[in-house]
C-alpha cells in the first residue's frame, strides 16, 4: 500500500513547477544519479581498506564518502565515458582483452599478497603449504 501511496504522490506531482519535480531533476541529484553505478562498485573496497588502514570513525567517514565520491566522479568519466560510450572505438578483441587485463590485474596481486596477509585478513579456507 506504501509504495502505491508514494508512487501516485510521485506522479501526480510531476507537473511542471513542483517542488517535487524541481528536486528530482536538480543538477547535483541527476549527477548523484548517473554516477550511482560507479558509486557502488567503489563504496565497499574503500570502505574495507579503511577498516584495514585508518579504521571506521566518526571522524573519518565524512572523508571516506568524499574519497568515494571523488574516485566515482573520475571513474565515470575517465572509464565509463571513454570505453561504454563509444568516445574509444574497440573492437570486440581488445574490449575482451582490456576485461582480462582488469580481471588478472587484482587476481595476481591477491595471490603475491596471500602470504604477507596471512593472519591480517580472511582468506577463506586456503591451506598454505610450508
């Protein structure tokens, strides 16, 4: 009943010169918007780097959300304009490629950090071999 409610509220006051409609179609809740993909992918992975490094504070959080927002903000428009877009024309070849470069990349660096982190983070069941 709650998201009916709230959906004909939504469309009834999509009429011109609402204050609604005004603030679902500022600038900064539109830029907000498009770059909510991006704003997902990085949350988590600075977030746990925080954990491991500085920790969650009161203090810090304000910082984290502007580091998040800012790598967001970079991310869109130095990979996700330049490559979904189509401003870099690739072939089907070198997308896949480009997708194994970005995928081995972290992977070989999860396996050189799996014996310096023993002990620092979960690595799952992994058995190390002596």
């Amino acid at each position: 009943i709650t998201t009916v409610l709230l959906s004909s509220l939504a469309f009834f006051s999509f009429r011109k010169e609402t204050f609604f409609l005004n603030f679902l179609t500022s600038k900064k809740l539109v830029y907000l918007g498009t770059i909510s993909y991006q704003l997902y992918l990085w949350a988590w992975g600075i977030f746990a780097i925080s954990r491991w490094t500085i920790g969650i504070y009161w203090w810090s959080i304000p910082l984290q959300i502007y580091l998040i927002f800012l790598i967001s903000s970079f991310s869109y428009k130095k990979v996700d304009m330049l490559f979904c877009k189509n401003y870099i024309v690739l072939s089907n070849y070198l997308k896949i490629i480009f997708a194994g470069i970005f995928f081995l990349i972290p992977s070989i660096l999860t396996l050189i950090l799996v014996k310096p982190l023993q002990g620092i983070s979960y690595l799952g069941n992994y058995k190390f071999r002596n």
